[in-house]
C-alpha cells in the first residue's frame, strides 16, 4: 500500500522500548519502514534539552512519533504526581520544539482518553477538550498531555509544522508493566489473577467498586492506526492538521467498553483461575467513565482486528514468558 511517507524517510520513535513504542515499531517494519532511529534512554536522555537539541540536528529525522512518556495506572498516577507532570512535560517539549528546529515533516504527539473532562459526555468526541473539570487520580498527567496538544496546534499555527495529536483509549500488549501497584487494570489483574491460582487461594482482591466502565484497545491495533495516521495522503491529513479553530487531535479506541468487573471475568477465565473476586473499596475508581468517540478514526478507513478476549490471551502469553 503506498501513503505519504517514502519507504527510505528517517522515522523516530522516542520511546521504542515501551509498550507502545515496541508495538509501532513492529508494524514499521512490517510495512517495509527500515530506516528507523532508535535510541535507549542511556543513549539519549530526552529529559536534556540540550542532548535532545544536538540529537535533532545531527540527525534530522524526517518523521517523528512521540511515545516516550512517563506512565502507570491509577495509583502510579495518584502516587508520583510531580514526576509524571515534570517528565512529561519536559520530554515532549524537547521533542516538539526540537522537532520543529529540524525541520521534521510530520509528528504524531500520542496522549491518552485522561485528557477528557471527569464528567464528560459519552462517547468522548474530540471537540470535548477543556470543556469540564479533570478527574483527580491522573491531573497532573492530563494536563502534560493537553500541554502537550496545545504544543503541537501552536506550532502548527505560528510555524506552518504539521503536528498531530494522537489520544488512545487504556492500552495493553506485550512488553505492558505487569507490577502489582504501578501498572494500569489488565496487567495488573493478570498478575493478581496468575498468583492466586498458582498458590491456590479461594480469593482475590482487586481495586475500587468494579463499576467504572473502559475501553480497551491491544497495542499492535494502536500501532497500526499510528502508522495509518502518519502515512495518510496529503488531503486525508490536512482535514485534522493546519485549522486555527479546530486542535489537530484524533481519537484512537476501538468504540466499545465494559465494566471493571466484567473485564475481571475475562482476565479470571483466560488465567484460569477459579475462586472468588473480591473489592477493595478504599482503593480509588477513578473517572466512572471514558469510552472515546472513534468516528473520526474511523472515516478514515481504519478498524481494530484484535477483539478483548484475544488480546488478553495473547497478554497472559506474554505475562507468562516475561515473569
Ligand atoms: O488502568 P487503571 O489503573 O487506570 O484502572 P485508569 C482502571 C480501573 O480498574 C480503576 C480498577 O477503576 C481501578 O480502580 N482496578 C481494579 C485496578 N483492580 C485494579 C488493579 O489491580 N490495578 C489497577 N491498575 N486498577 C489511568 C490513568 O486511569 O489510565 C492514566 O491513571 C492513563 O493517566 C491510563 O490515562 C490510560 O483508567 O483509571
């Protein structure tokens, strides 16, 4: 399939070790992009902005997709406030501004469905930005990543750059942090679910009431709309970057979610484990709701193809492998 991007172009993934950026990676290669600059955090400290600065010049990549962030689930996010405010919003503007400096034709800046307001209404359209009060667990984090919009849209006002924002809904794959506190639901009920069943306990505890809803996509879908996205033809592109009045910001989610609860029975019947799920109240639940409105991802012709119960199959594979 030929798009924009010419197979030979220089693209940058910060962040190609992570959950997301390992999965974008994969689907470059699979697509025949070869040419790929890739540097590990003891190469290249993003937090520098005079290392980044000198990186950028030297290499002039032609193409940049932003997934270096620093990230976690609920009690990560209520837990490290200072540091995911800081990080995050340090490492994307030392991308974004020396993005711009080097000239790169296109960037893909990925944030989360947390920039959307607490209450907002459902499903979550682009146009919701900044429309309503944040949800508390993930502020700090929120408000990184809507700097971080509000970089690319300024950028692509005052110097003509051509930056997107990316917003996936909550994302699991291989290579996810499966800590038992820091990581986000899937991984995280994976483990508790894998460890009771190999010590045989009757029970489980997990967090919160059960009762928020969310949505789930696996990070090889996340990954191919990326690519789809930075690849689009030139009119395709234009009706989501280079508008005054409307952010440069898509969707990415795959339409559909379910209860915490009901993603418990999942996890509990692919982990095999038979005993009983109980909750731990005092443990917050977050936001009650935040299923993405996808309709502008999906006018432009793209789909997910891994359905929830294959990808926590193919999770708990890699769980399994990684313990
Ligand atoms: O994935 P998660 O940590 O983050 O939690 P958020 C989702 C829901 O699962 C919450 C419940 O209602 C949790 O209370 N939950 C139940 C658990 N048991 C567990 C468990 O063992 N581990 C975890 N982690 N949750 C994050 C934000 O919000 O979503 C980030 O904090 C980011 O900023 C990310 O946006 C995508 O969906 O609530």
């Amino acid at each position: 399939m030929s798009g924009f991007i010419d197979k030979n172009s220089k693209i940058y993934v910060p962040g190609h070790t992570g959950l997301v950026g390992s999965a974008i990676i994969r689907e470059l290669q699979r697509r025949g992009f070869d040419n790929l600059l890739l540097k590990s955090i003891d190469e290249l400290d993003l937090l520098d902005s005079k290392v980044v600065a000198d990186f950028m010049q030297r290499e002039k990549p032609d193409f940049i997709i932003q997934c270096a962030a620093k990230v976690g689930g609920i009690i990560a996010n209520n837990t490290y406030p200072g540091q995911f405010f800081y990080e995050n919003m340090r490492i994307q503007t030392n991308i974004i501004h020396n993005a711009y400096l080097a000239g790169v034709k296109r960037l893909l800046f990925l944030g989360s469905s947390c920039i959307y307001p607490k209450h907002c209404p459902q499903p979550m359209k682009e146009e919701h930005l900044l429309t309503g009060e944040l949800e508390p667990t993930n502020r700090p984090y929120a408000l990184a990543k809507i700097g971080g919009i509000e970089m690319c849209w300024s950028y692509n006002r005052q110097y003509g750059t051509r930056y997107l924002a990316v917003m996936p809904t909550n994302l699991y794959g291989p290579g996810d942090n499966y800590d038992l506190q820091n990581s986000h639901v899937i991984p995280g009920l994976i483990h508790k679910m894998h460890l009771a069943k190999s010590e045989n306990r009757d029970s489980v505890e997990l967090w919160g009431t059960g009762s928020p809803y969310r949505e789930f996509l696996y990070s090889d879908d996340l990954a191919r709309a990326c690519v789809h996205l930075l690849d689009l033809e030139d009119d395709m592109y234009s009706k989501f970057v280079g508008h005054e009045d409307i952010a440069p910001l898509i969707n990415i989610g795959c339409g559909e979610d379910q209860t915490i609860k009901e993603l418990a029975e999942i996890v509990k019947e692919v982990v095999g484990f038979d005993g009983e799920i109980k909750w731990d109240t005092s443990k917050p639940d977050g936001t009650p709701r935040k299923l993405l409105d996808v309709s502008r991802l999906f006018s432009l012709g793209w789909k997910p193809s891994i359905s929830l119960k294959d990808g926590i199959k193919l999770a708990y594979e890699d769980f399994l492998i990684a313990k």
